[in-house]
C-alpha cells in the first residue's frame, strides 16, 4: 500500500511537471508570436510610410520642377537604402512628346527619339542632356514647366513571376509629358 502512494504521488509529481512544462513552452510560443506580429506591424508602417512619399507624386498633372524633386527623392532613397541587404533600388522612367519645343532643341540624335517612343531611365536621360540644361537656361525653364503626368507605378512582388512575394514598396515609376491644357 504504500508503494503504491508513493507511485501516485511520483505520477502526480511528473503530470504536474509535464503541465508546468507545456504552459511555459505555450507561453513561449505566444511570446515569439506576439514578437513576430510586432515586428511585421513595424515593416508593413515603413513600407507604407516610404511608399507615401513616393505615391504623392502620383497625380494627373506635375510640373518638370516636381520631376526633378522625384529624381532627387529617388537618388537620395536609393543612396540611403543601398546598404540595406535585399533592398531593390528604385528606378524612375520619364517618356517625353514627339516634336515639343523641349525634344526639338535637346537633339535630333537617335537617343531622343528613342525617348519618344518609350520610357528612358531618368539617370540616363540627366546624364545624356546635363550639359545642355545647364548651358541653356531657356531650355532649362522649358523643362521645369513642361507639364507630365505619372502613368503607372510598379510594386515589388507584383509582377513576380518566380512566385515570390515581394516587399510591396514601389519599385518602378513612369512618366510621360503630356500637352499644356
């Protein structure tokens, strides 16, 4: 008999224990989750918050001043993410109109033609004509007021065809001059 007290009082001892243990792994579970939810909170508020200063720019209508704000916006946000492992950089695409006062007295070579049949990197187009906004003032106030508008914005994972989601941060801007209304 009392063998057998002893034995209910270990088994008791060791369910006990196992209960102690499973509420402590269950609480650790909660934790980490909690942890893990938090932290997807924090990414999904900078995701939002970095996509709405480049959304603002989003509109029907933007002056060439605007656009030149965006470069820099685009410049600086890559320089400062380009350390950050995994981060895509930003790219910004501009089209302009066919026989506007702007493309006629950029150049007649190849390269803005090119920019008017499809979209050119902004980089390369700033790079290809710097030295002739900067030069020629008129030109320069001709490209500050020519009017554009944003024609669509790509998000990371929304074209993925690997099947990879993405972060859902913009990934690619376009734009294209249109006519004074």
């Amino acid at each position: 008999m009392e063998n057998a007290s002893k034995a209910l009082i270990i088994a008791g001892g060791f369910l006990i224990a196992i209960l102690v243990i499973s509420l402590l792994v269950t609480g650790w579970n909660k934790l980490t989750y909690f942890s893990r939810t938090q932290e997807e909170i924090q990414t999904v508020e900078q995701i939002i918050e970095f996509n709405k200063e480049i959304e603002s720019y989003n509109k029907h209508v933007l002056r060439g001043y605007e656009l030149i704000s965006l470069e820099n916006l685009v410049n600086d946000t890559n320089e400062r993410y380009s350390t950050v492992k995994g981060y895509k950089k930003l790219e910004f695409y501009i089209k302009l109109l066919k026989n506007t006062t702007l493309v006629n007295s950029l150049s007649s070579e190849t390269t803005t033609k090119n920019m008017t049949q499809s979209y050119t990197d902004i980089n390369s187009f700033k790079t290809s004509y710097n030295n002739v906004l900067a030069k020629n003032k008129d030109l320069a106030k001709i490209y500050k007021e020519s009017y554009f508008q944003c024609d669509k914005m790509e998000y990371d994972g929304e074209s993925a065809a690997d099947g990879k989601n993405g972060s859902a941060r913009v990934q690619k801007i376009y734009f294209s001059q249109i006519e004074k209304k």
